[in-house]
C-alpha cells in the first residue's frame, strides 16, 4: 500500500507558484520522498527527491517538515503544460527500491 | 539523464495471442526492472519486479503464468501477455535504475488492445 495521502485535484492560476501537498506520517528514518508526475498517456517523469532537507532544481522546490511526516512540491511559475497527475511516494527501503503509486493529485494549471 | 525505453508504444492483437513488450535502460545497466499496469482513471499498480538473471517477483494477485517476464541481460526486460484476453487491455508501463536513492525512471508506456 502507498504511504502517502495527497488531495484529489487543485487549481492553479498560469504564472502563479503550485504547492502540492502530500502526507506521509509513517514515513520510516531511512525512506525518502520521491515526486513524479504524469501527463496523460505518457510515462511518469521524475521531478525531485528528498530525505528531510529541502531540495530545489531546476523543474522544482521539496520542502519537508522537521518531522518528515509531510512535505510540498513546489512549482513555482506554473506554466499549462505543467498540467498532470502528480504522485507523492515514499520509497520503502526494504522492499527492493521500488515504487507504490498512491492516486496522486491532479493539478489543473489554468490560463 | 537516465533513458529507459519501451517497444511498441501500441499494440492491438486478438483475444488468444500473446503480445511481448521491451523494456531497454540505454544509457545504464539495470540488474531490476519494475512493470506497472494502469488502467484509465486509475493510479499505476506495480505488477512484477524483474531480476536480471533470475525470476521475477510478482506482487500478489497477479498471475506470472500469464505476464511473463524475462530479464536475460543489464540493459532488456521483456513483458509477454499470453492468451490475451479484452479485459487485459491496460497502459504497461516499465521502470529501470534507482540504484542507492538515485530515482527510477520509466518508458513511455505500451497502450495494449486485445479485441
């Protein structure tokens, strides 16, 4: 099972910055946060990932709580094509470095 | 960045035959592959992890005798669908790399119609 909860859908404005949500509040020591997204019929496609510090690239912002039992994928000028599913997982450590994909939240990115 | 590669896109075959998916890592070696399965609406369910040089490990409740997977070198895993039924047409997605914490990365998908 995934041991993320993230909302069903959220909106965004085009040019604004999109912070997605997602808890994980059985997240283990060892276990990092991983973000991907997926636009419609393609392949999930990486964006970042993190243990507790913050990470940034150049697709996004990870922002994790002291406490590591949530986090918030920043994009911060959110452009129509960044309209996908986007998935919160955590990596569980024991289990061969795969991935459980939760439902994801569906961010509509709006002109 | 890592690439990992998928063939055929799409697929439409008759119910009854089998249909053989690839799976290639082309810039990296992976000794395990993952194969997804998502239908439309939904989420990607992991079906199978692929050992290279050994035997899959399928997640519960998936048939291996039906998904086939084989994992003969660093760089292919393919997925075989036999006796394809209407009700296995499904988005077949594969993942490779992720050694240490460094990130998986998945193909493009395969789109499989069985009429």
């Amino acid at each position: 099972d995934a041991k993320t909860t993230q909302p069903p859908s959220m909106d965004c404005a085009e040019g604004r910055a999109a912070n997605l949500p997602c808890n994980h509040s059985t997240i283990s020591g060892n276990e990092y946060v991983y973000w991907y997204r997926q636009i419609h019929s393609q392949g999930p496609q990486y964006i970042i990932h993190g243990l507790k510090n913050n990470e940034t690239n150049e697709m996004a912002s990870l922002i994790i709580t002291e406490d590591r039992k949530s986090s918030t994928l920043i994009l911060p000028h959110a452009t129509l094509r960044d309209t996908a599913v986007y998935y919160c997982i955590v990596r569980v450590e024991n289990q061969g470095g795969k991935l459980i994909f939760g439902q994801g939240t569906e961010l509509s990115v709006k002109p | 960045g890592a690439v990992v590669s998928q063939h055929p896109s799409r697929v439409i075959c008759k119910s009854g035959t089998s249909v053989k998916i690839e799976c290639r890592s082309l810039d990296f070696q992976a000794t395990t592959m993952f194969w997804y399965r998502q239908f439309p609406k939904q989420s990607l369910m992991l079906m199978a992890t692929s050992n290279e040089g050994s035997k899959a490990t399928y997640e519960q409740g998936v048939e291996k005798d039906k998904f086939l997977i084989n994992h003969a070198s660093l760089t292919l895993s393919t997925l075989t669908v036999t006796s394809a039924h209407p009700e296995d047409s499904s988005f077949y997605i594969c993942s490779a790399g992720g050694t240490g914490h460094s990130p998986l990365h998945f193909g493009n998908g395969t789109r499989l119609t069985v009429t």
